[in-house]
C-alpha cells in the first residue's frame, strides 16, 4: 500500500471522528461531589440551582444541600434540612417538586408507590407534611418520575416486564388524585426500553420537553430520545450515539440537567467510599447531551419562525386595506362629500422622511402641468380609521399553533386635483401580538408605516387605485422553553405596493363593481442576538421575505338617504392567492456556533375574504364607516374589525401631523367664539412600553 493511499486512510478516518464527534455536545466531566446518601439513586434542584436535593434506598431520608454557586456541586454543603421518609416509604427511587415548591414527590421502590408532601416552607424539605399515597398496588416499578412545565403530565419510567415510561394526564396540575394513563412508550419494534439502555436506573426531560434521557447500569451510559412533540410520547426517536460515563461512574442512577440545560449531573450509586456520588459535566449547549436541540425539528421554534414572516406580509395587508378602504369610500360617496380645506402639514424630523417631504410629497401632490406648490392651496380632506383584529392558525406537523391579535391606527389626509385624481397620503401605528404554542413564546411587533396613495378615473365609473409605500418594523421576541426562555429584539423595513383596478355598474341604486387587485413588497428583518439562557441563545443572520398577491372580487352597495345624511349599507367578497417566493432563516447556538438553516419558509395560501358594513355620512360634515371582516384559509382565520372617521371642517380649524425621532404627533387648532382652541397629542410608537401624552390650551384670539 503506497504512502498516498495510507495518507487518503488516514484522513478519511480524521474525517469521519471528526463528524462523529460534533454529535456529542458534552465538553466534558467537571467535579464529583461526595453525599451522605448511600445507594444515591433520585436527584433533583431547586431551579435556581441553589439547592439540591438527593434521597436513596438505604438512609430513608432527603438530604438538601446548599450550593453557594448555583449549580456548582464543589461548593455544596449539606443543610440542617432533612425529612425521614421511612415511615411511608424506605427506599426511594426519585423526587421532585412542584412549580412552586411547596408539594414534593418522591416515588419508592420498596411499596412501590408515590407519596405526596406539602411544604410550609418552598423547597424546605424539613418543613414536609405528608399528604396522600398514589399508586399503591398498581404494581408499577418505579424507576423515576417526571413532570411536564405546567404540572398537567406525569411521566414514570416503569421497570416491570421490558420497561415502558407512562404518560398520564392530570385533571389539575401536580394532582394525582385524578391521574389517566394516556400513552406508553416501550422502545421501538426492534429495539424495547430494557436493550435501549441496560438496567435502566433514571430518566429527565429537557425544560422544553423535545429532550428525554436515561440512565443505564449495565452499560454506564447516557442515552438520548427526541420528541417530536413536547411531552408526548407519540413520536419519539432514539438518537445515534450514547455519552459513556464509565470513566467517572461506576454505577449511573439519577440524572439532572440545570435550567439553562448546560450543566449535567448523574448519581452514583456505588461510590459512596469514594466521595464521589454525584458528577458534574458541561454541555456545550442547552440540554445537548449527545446533539443539540435542533430548532428546525422544534414545532414552537419553526413556528416563532415562520410567525416573523407571515406577520410582517400581514403588516403590508393590514396597511393597504385602510388606504384601499379609504379609496373605496371615496367612490362609493364622490357626489354626496364636499372636501374642504384642513389645512394639513406633513412633518418629519428623520432626515430621510424629511426629504419625502422637501421632494416626493410636493410632486406627488401637484397636478400634471402645473408647479409643485399647487398642493397646498388646494382642498384636503383629513380620515383615520382604527382596526382590532383577531385570529388563529393551527399547529401542523411541522410547527405550533399561533393566536394573532392585531390593533392598528391610521390617519390620511387627501385631496382632489385639477386633473380629477384623488391623491392622499396615510401614517399607520400598528401592534401584532402573536402567542406561539403552550410554552409561552410570544412575538411583539410595532410597526410604523408612510403610505402614498392616488385614486384615477378611466372613465365615469371606472378607476385605478395605486399605492406604495414603507414601513419601519421593531420586534420583540420571546421563545419559552417551559422553565426557561429567550428574548431577542429585531429590527426591520419594508416597501410595498398595491394596484387595483375596478369598473362599476350601476342600476337604481345598486352598484356592483368587480375588481383585481395585485398587492407586492418585500421586507428585511436585521439579524440579532438572543439574550436569557446561555444554553439556548441563538444568533439569527438577516433575512429577506419577498410578497406577492392577487385577487378577484366584488362589492354591493345601495344608498338610501335621509334627512340627517345618506346611509349606504356594503358587502365584498374576495378571493386572493398568496404567490410569495419562500424564504430561509439561518442561525446558530452563540454557546458553540452550530448552525442551522430553516428552509422553505412559505406562507402561500388561498384566503376567501368576506366583509359587510356601512357608511354614513351626515349633513353636519362628520361622515362614519365600519366593517366586519372574515379572512378564511385551510388552517386558520383573521375577524377584522374596522371603524373610520373623516371630517369635514371649516376653513378656521387645521390639524398638523408630524414625526419626530421615534413620537408622532397630532395637532388640532380651532377658532371658537374669539378663542383659539390647540390640542396636542403625541404617541412614542417604538418603545416597548409607548408614551403618551394630550396637551390643551385655551387663549384669546384678541
């Protein structure tokens, strides 16, 4: 064999360690710490990591030990607190506590059974008072218990036959008086729970419940499983590999991971002698023992995802359907309004804001032929409309369910040239709260948008409308993993569009106009860093979300009028296509820098949008619509509701909007009897806790 060939070998096999390797996330064993406990087998810490709790088959107590460093077994002591349990039970498998402390559980081999302690002081196992027994005579053998986050599950690794963990639910959290066996999980066709992991000796889960790991006697190893979904056992897959803990442990028993998943520990049953009866180890991340949590596979972290695309496409609807509202109404109502002056002033602080309005506002407000500042003698009218929506999308395969609730205001002002084109412009604040799966993962998104908007005759009843614009994006980001979460805060635009054309025909007084509607934009999400949990913070790169819609529909419409104004009850229908390219997010662990990419990001549906309302505008000037909206797909539904206003004052009231840094503000002045009315109003829309603030002031004309 030549010195190349060996050399080619020899790299194959580096290669293939080397790919190996990066599967085991543990960076390595730490400290061992000796225990009173002997034949230590049940171990569990207070979520702070300040104390820790350990109790096994022989001394028929709980020991509580101090940790002056939370989660640092070499600075350990033992606590005057113990609890003599072998009245009710001498030897015990496993504890653990409630969400509060204050209800401790410790599972028994010897009477094969749970017993259940109230503490008057949390996590004071002094303190305990036993309270009931469960289980007793179901013949179960107890290896270890568990409970999900929120106290609704109960899992017990069962030695008896080939081995099962059984999932039950509780009717209450951490009550087992009504406890249902829901599931079982027994290994896989080939391979039962007892060749899995020999003699099995403890099980955990991960914060987040994608995780589950055992303990085996016989072979000294940690084995790993992943759920597809938190806390059930429905879909459970063995990972490849093992972490062998022979060098360390002599017999492994009770496992424990920290909160932030970094920290491991494994009981030793056997080297009591040798002070050496729990184990310290570091993951290189959170809960990796042998992969990390891989977020691409997690349902909650694809859904916080995919909620970051969908809602910054939905921002570019709920902008546009105000506008095209807007330009809607003013078809429906051309010959009963007459637009007068309200002298409106746009202002912006912002340098590139400011210069829309030195340059794009005056030409996009002038008529063709004439000079720029024609727009501001000519007449405006000033509207606003206010929107509350709420709504849902199911969990699929891939990701978490989601409740959306959007709130949003938006003010306009437009006007009427002499070329008979209506050209408006329109300021949005708007808030999407999005709760993500059962864990606590949220989405918080502000949003501030500048619209542009012009409505064209192509005839008496036919029309174009078109609009553009750009939106300004700041996000805050919660992703909960059960006992611990992350939080991040991202920041973004976008520019979008909208064209619609729309023919109306008419007989008595019943309209109907079929129209076509094409709505585009595309939006850049900055990347950012997760803070909270050191184990699971990710970095996420920048990413780049393309939309692109279509619809066909139709609106009815009637007026009726009256003394006190005109009313004209409405109804549209529309069905639209979502055509958006998909998207991908990248990111990784900050712990290691093990990266990710989730692909395919797509939103494309097929929505059925219904509508009904009315306007009604009166003889004193003040005109009013509302509208109740459906947004209908497959796998999820929007409910809109939305109120507008628009007035039409006199020629000795004006309002101002302006933007400064980060506040808007609206003003009102009015002339009334000889005084001089001014109120301020101004709304800080991209903190996370907004200011607001009104200032009124009254003076004398003379």
């Amino acid at each position: 064999m030549n010195k190349i060939f060996k050399l080619k070998i020899v790299t194959l096999i580096v290669l293939i360690l080397q790919s190996s390797i990066t599967f085991a996330a543990v960076s390595g064993y730490v400290d061992s710490k000796g225990v009173t406990q002997r034949l230590a087998h049940g171990i569990t810490f207070k979520p702070d990591g300040t104390k820790m709790f350990v109790v096994g088959k022989t001394q028929e107590r709980i020991f509580e030990f101090d940790l002056s460093t939370a989660f640092d077994i070499s600075t350990a002591t033992i606590s005057s607190n113990e609890y003599n349990h072998g009245l009710e039970d001498d030897d015990a498998t496993d504890i653990k506590f409630n969400s509060d402390g204050t209800k401790l559980f410790l599972a028994g081999a010897g009477d094969q059974e749970i017993n259940v302690y109230n503490l008057s002081t949390a996590y004071d196992v002094s303190t305990s008072v036993h309270q009931n027994t469960y289980f007793n005579g179901d013949g179960l053998d107890f290896v270890a218990i568990a409970f999900n986050t929120n106290g609704t599950k109960l899992f017990i690794y069962d030695k008896t036959g080939d081995d099962s963990i059984k999932q039950y639910s509780l009717g209450s959290p951490f009550d087992l008086s009504n406890a249902v066996l829901q599931k079982e999980y027994t290994g896989t066709s080939s391979k039962t729970l007892v060749t899995i992991n020999k003699n099995p000796q403890g099980f955990a889960f991960s914060s987040d419940g994608s995780k589950m790991y055992i303990t085996g006697k016989g072979n000294k190893k940690i084995k790993e499983l992943t759920l597809s979904t938190p806390f059930d056992l429905s879909n459970v897959k063995l990972e490849s590999g093992n972490y062998d803990l022979s060098d360390e442990i002599a017999e492994p028993s009770g496992i424990a991971l920290s909160d932030d998943g970094l920290k491991l520990f494994i009981l030793d049953s056997k080297n009591h002698v040798d002070n050496r009866d729990v184990s310290e180890y570091d993951l290189t991340c959170g809960f990796g023992v042998i992969k990390c949590i891989d977020p691409t596979a997690n349902k909650d972290d694809v859904a916080s995802i995919e909620t970051q695309s969908e809602t910054t496409k939905k921002i570019i609807q709920h902008t546009t359907f105000p506008v095209i509202n807007r330009m809607e109404w003013l078809r429906r109502n051309s010959g009963r309004v007459n637009l007068t002056n309200q002298n409106i002033k746009i202002q912006f602080n912002n340098a590139i804001l400011n210069s829309l309005t030195d340059t794009l506002v005056p030409i996009y407000f002038s008529n063709d032929g004439n000079s720029g500042s024609d727009y501001k003698n000519t007449s405006w009218s000033f509207w606003s409309e206010g929107t509350i929506s709420i709504g849902s999308t199911g969990d699929t395969n891939q990701s978490s369910s989601k409740s959306i609730n959007t709130s949003a205001i938006t003010l306009g002002a437009d006007k009427k040239g002499q070329d008979n084109i209506m050209r408006g412009i329109a300021l949005r604040f708007g808030t999407d709260d999005v709760d993500v799966g059962d864990l606590g993962s949220a989405l918080d998104m502000n949003s501030f948008s500048l619209t542009f908007y012009e409505t064209k005759p192509k005839g008496e009843q036919r029309f174009t409308d078109h609009l553009f614009g750009i939106s300004f994006i700041n996000s805050n980001l919660i992703n909960n993993s059960g006992s611990q979460s992350t939080n991040g805060d991202r920041y973004g635009e976008q520019l979008y569009g909208s064209l619609s054309l729309r023919d109306t025909f008419s007989k008595n007084r019943l309209n109907f106009t079929p129209k076509l509607k094409i709505n585009y934009g595309i939006t850049h999400l900055g990347a950012y860093k997760e803070t909270g949990s050191e184990g699971l913070n990710l970095e996420y790169e920048d990413q780049y979300i393309g939309n692109f819609t279509s619809s066909v529909g139709t609106s009815l419409d009637n007026a009726y009028d009256f003394e006190v104004g005109s009313f004209i009850p409405y109804f549209d229908f529309e069905y639209y296509a979502d055509m958006s390219p998909a998207s991908e997010q990248t990111f990784s662990y900050i712990s290691n820098g093990e990266e990710f990419t989730l692909k395919g990001i797509e939103n494309s549906t097929h929505n059925f949008i219904g509508s009904i309302g009315f306007d009604f505008v009166s003889q004193n000037g003040l005109t009013f619509m509302t509208k109740f909206t459906r947004d209908q797909t497959k796998n999820s539904k929007n409910d809109s509701f939305n109120i507008a206003l628009d007035y039409r004052g006199s020629q000795s009231s004006s309002y101002a909007m302006s933007i400064q840094d980060t506040s808007a503000k609206l003003s009102h002045n009015k002339e009334l009897n000889n005084f001089k009315v001014n109120i301020d109003s101004h709304y800080d829309f991209l903190k996370d806790d907004p200011d607001y603030g009104i200032y009124l002031k009254v003076s004398n004309i003379n």
